[in-house]
C-alpha cells in the first residue's frame, strides 16, 4: 500500500470517527473522557492521575473549541513531558529505594551467617552439643520405637 492510499484511509477514517463523536450525546461523550481519570484514580498512581486529568482536559478542550486545537496540543505535549518527568524520577527514587533495602538485607544475612558458622565452630571445638531439640529427640524414620 503507497502512502498515498493510506493517507486517503486514514483521512476517510477520521472523517467517519468525527460524525460519530459530533452525533454522539455530550453525558456519553463526558463519561467517556471521565472514565481514564477514574481508572488512574483506581490506580492510586498521583502521576497517572495528573496526566489522565490533562489530557481529558485537552480532549475536552478540543471537542468544545477546535479553532485553538493547535495551542492546546503544544500545552498539553509540554504539560505530558512534565509527567513523563515527574514518572522518570519517582521510579529511579523507588528503584534506588528499593536497592538499598536489598543491600541491607544482604548484609544482614551475612552477619547473620557469620554469627551462625562462629557458634558452629564454637560449638564443634568445645565437643559438647546443644541441646536437643524436639526434632533430635523423634527416632529416625522406620527404626524401633525407643523403650520407656
């Protein structure tokens, strides 16, 4: 398919897509552009919402004063290269947050494991075990039962 054709597709598609939203009852048209703001809410996402209010705000915009559509495409690409910042920085924030409880951990286990293989030392130098756990104290599986 040349460009030529797409274009005159995509020019017939826009056309159609236009009467419909023209002929469409303004309560469907304001539920339909209430609906992404809801679904981010429901997203407890604070850059999500913001950036779902701004562009039904710009689809709204559009739809009511189609004369001005070329300044409120320019704010609202700026006003999305803002959110889009905003996201950038709250995810490394988060991801680094998230690493340095991972470092944290890791060096809680090693002190953890060192702790554990200085009593096992400890404990295999002196000779003496520790006492008997619940578990040490059944016999091993299918041998007698111990006498009472």
């Amino acid at each position: 398919m040349d460009k030529l054709n797409f274009m005159q597709l995509l020019h017939a598609w826009l056309q159609d897509l236009d009467s419909v939203l023209v002929g469409m009852p303004t309560s469907i048209q304001l539920a339909a552009l209430v609906l992404p703001i809801a679904l981010a809410v429901y997203s407890r996402q604070g850059f999500a919402v913001a950036g779902a209010i701004f562009l039904a705000v710009g689809a709204i915009l559009i739809i009511v004063e189609p004369d001005f559509i070329r300044t409120i495409v320019a704010v609202g690409a700026y006003l999305g290269s803002i959110i889009v910042a905003g996201v950038g920085i709250s995810a490394h924030r988060k991801y680094r947050s998230m690493r340095e409880q991972v470092a944290t951990l890791r060096s809680e286990v090693n002190h953890l494991l060192v702790a554990e293989s200085r009593r096992f030392m400890v404990e295999l130098k002196s000779g003496s075990k520790s006492e008997p756990s619940a578990a040490n104290d059944r016999p091993p599986p299918g041998s007698a039962p111990a006498p009472e």
